[in-house]
C-alpha cells in the first residue's frame, strides 16, 4: 500500500498548467466521462427504437417489394448499429478502490476506446444503412418512372431527398471525428500526468 500511497502524493503535487490534478479530480473526470456515455448511449437507444417501429411500419405498409426490402434493411441496420454501439462504446463503471496510477490507466483506455469508437463510426454507425436507403430510393423511384417522360418533380424530390441524407451522413462522421480528436486531446493531457 506505501506505493500506491506514494503515488498518490506524488500525483497531488503535480501541476498542469497551474492548477495541482488531486486523485479526487481523477475519479470525478472518470465519473462524469461515464455518466456522458451512458446518457449519449440512452439517447442512441431510444432514437435507435423510434427507427425500428417507423421502419418496420414502412415494411409492412409501403407498397412494391423494394420499399418492404429497403425498410426491412434499414431495421436490421438499426439493430447492427446498436448491437456495435454496446459492443464498442458500452460505459465501463469506475472501478471502486483503485489506486491513483489504476484509475489513471483506467480512465485513459475508457477515453482510447471512446475515441477509436467515434473515429470508426463511417463503417459500423453509417455504412449499414447505406443499402436500405439506396434501395428504397430506387423502389422510389420505379414507382414513379413512366418511360418517355422527362425527369417529374418526383425525381428532383427523391434526388434531393438522396442529397440530403448524404449531407446529414457527411455531418454525422465530421462530428464525429472532431469528438474522436477532443478525445485525443484528452488523452495527451493524461499522459503527461502520467509522464511528469
């Protein structure tokens, strides 16, 4: 116990950019980064149930084979992305009783794992839905095709449409990456703690 007691001293009197990091700093950041998770995680769920019924309602409903399919696809890419959201991005509780140097190194792998979580998000969080919509987009669009017509405002609704969820798509992953990077931030301070 005297080393991890030393630690602790050792860790109290360090300063970062003129402020002294307690042990008790520590475990409050790792207890709020925890709590954040949760909560982001809750929200993702709760949006993540509201898709699967609107969606599986579309499969049922919609007319032509291709919308049934797309919104079929669209539920079963919603529950992928859940699946791998819990998979990758699940809080891990702070554990109780650790040291000062344990809960440091905890508190670094829950950020390493948060980061490498949002800085994937194009291929487990965005690319599975990408089938469903484009095939609902075509089912669309056969839909309303008469052959020798020009393109009706029907088309531009549905390119327009396809315009705008690519949009949201390129929001989403931007955001994400800029998170994946304040997390690299962070994940930099705690390692010059661990280096000091």
């Amino acid at each position: 116990m005297s080393g991890s007691h030393d630690a602790k001293t050792i860790w109290q009197n360090q300063e970062t950019e003129g402020t002294i990091v307690t042990f008790e700093d520590i475990r409050g950041r790792a207890a709020k980064f925890e709590k954040r998770i949760r909560n982001r995680n809750l929200r993702e769920y709760i949006a993540s149930a509201i898709v699967i019924a609107v969606f599986g309602l579309y499969a049922w409903f919609f007319p032509g084979w291709m919308l049934k399919l797309g919104s079929g696809m669209i539920v079963a890419a919603t529950i992928f992305v859940v699946w791998q959201l819990h998979r990758r991005g699940r809080a891990h509780a702070v554990p109780d009783g650790a040291t000062a140097a344990g809960l440091l190194a905890f508190h670094r792998e829950e950020l390493v794992r948060q980061r490498d979580t949002v800085r994937t998000v194009w291929s487990w969080y965005l690319l599975p839905f990408v089938p469903g919509l484009v095939l609902m987009m075509l089912g669309r669009y056969f839909q309303i095709h008469l052959p020798g017509r020009p393109i009706a405002e029907d088309h531009l609704v549905i390119i327009f449409f396809s315009i705008i969820m690519a949009l949201f798509f390129v929001i989403i992953l931007l955001l994400n990456l800029w998170g994946a990077a304040r997390l690299q931030n962070r994940i930099h301070e705690l390692d010059k703690l661990r280096a000091e």
